[in-house]
C-alpha cells in the first residue's frame, strides 16, 4: 500500500496546530540507520487510508520527494470526540531485518462446522491478532483461520494455526492460548441439566418414583360410658 508524505520544515506545538487547519497531519519517520524525519500528510488521505486493515498491518510504500521507501505504521494519535488524527508515527523498515507485528486473524468455515450446523454452538473469537515475527518480504497482511472442523466441546488454540512461511508467532503470558472456544447454547445447556437432574432422581419399583408416605390412619375413637339407671 502506497501513500505520499511531504517534508515538515517546522516543529513544535503552534505549528503542528497551523499544520492541522490547513489539512494536513503532521508525522514522524524514525529507526534504521538514518535520523528522525519530521513529515506531513495530507489528513483527508489519511483519514481514508487508516480505516483499511492493510494500512496497519503491511509494509508500505511512501513516497517522497519522488523516492520511494519502506515503512510501518507504529502509532495514530487521534482526538478525544473529532474526526481528526493530531500526529501519526512511522517506523523505517530493514529487509534484512525481522520485525515483530500484530497480523490479523481472518476467519472462515465455521458455519460449515458441525459445533455451530449441527450441535448449534456459539463461536467465541477470543483474540482477532496474533503477534508474529518475520522479514518484512514475509510479513502477511492477514493470516486465515479455517474453522470448519470445530466441534461440540472443543476450543481452537494457537497452535492449530497454519503460518506462512517464514513467519513465527510471538506468545506473551499463556503457551498456547485459544483462539476460538465452543459453547453451548443457553437453551440446550438448560435441557442437558434437566435430563441429568431426572435421570439422577431415585426410583421405585418398577421405574417409577417412590410414591410419597400415606399418613398414618387416625385411632378409632373411644366409646362413651353408659349412663347409670
């Protein structure tokens, strides 16, 4: 993906604020063996760019001043409550050196599963991205995710996850954490606990419950003596 940035003569907070009336964003360039290079943008441009998923996790193409280089996105300062990006940062990008990125997880097939087509499960997306490293020839745009072998009671963790070549995950905390969980739906779960709860009730003679304790028969009542002649 390819975008235009201008050279920025001035610096500093009332500039950056002229900047940004006139329409433009101002920016930074940084890292590789050159020095930090301040940048302009034009913000319309940019506002429609930063809204497309490549844009945040490709390598891109900037121009300027008619050459052509190769940088990453690194981080959108936006404002609090306007439609407005204040200051947007780039990192130069080494082909000779691997990188680490966020790549996100594209996800197909899981209406074909049997866990959601048959059994009527809810597919939980537990993590959209995944932290990879790689050369930057090998850096993914996406990485795809097929589901339609999920199943009822079954999770799809990390591990299960066909990489591209090249490219290796970065796993921070859990070793192999789930991607995607299985869940039963609300109702079947409320069916499945009745039919426990039945099949764990006691039973009588002949499969039937227990009838309840008749009470005990009153005593007859006693007779009055005879009255005397």
């Amino acid at each position: 993906m390819k975008f235009v940035a201008f050279e920025r003569a001035k610096q500093g907070t009332g500039a950056s604020r002229r900047l940004r009336i006139s329409g433009r964003t101002p920016g930074i360039v940084y890292g590789g063996t050159g020095e930090p290079l301040l940048v302009e943008l034009d913000h319309n441009a940019l506002w429609h760019a930063i809204k497309k998923e490549a844009f945040h996790a490709s390598v891109l193409n900037m121009e300027l001043a008619g050459k052509e280089s190769k940088v990453l996105l690194r981080d959108v300062q936006m404002h609090p409550y306007k439609q407005l990006i204040l200051h947007i940062d780039f990192q130069r990008v080494d082909a000779n050196t691997k990188m680490h990125m966020k790549v996100p997880l594209h996800f197909k097939g899981q209406e074909e599963s049997s866990a959601f087509k048959v059994d009527h499960c809810l597919i939980n997306h537990v993590l959209n991205e995944i932290n990879v490293t790689c050369l930057p020839a090998d850096l993914p745009e996406f990485i795809e995710v097929d589901l339609t072998g999920l199943k009822k009671g079954t999770s799809f963790h990390l591990s299960d996850v066909k990489l591209p070549t090249g490219v290796k995950t970065i796993v921070k905390g859990r070793e192999n954490p789930v991607l995607v969980s299985v869940v039963t739906s609300a109702a079947e779960a409320s069916a499945e606990a009745t039919a426990e709860a039945a099949a764990a009730a006691p039973a009588g003679k002949g499969g039937k419950a227990a009838p309840a304790a008749k009470t005990a028969a009153k005593a007859p009542a006693a007779k009055a003596p005879a009255a005397k002649k």
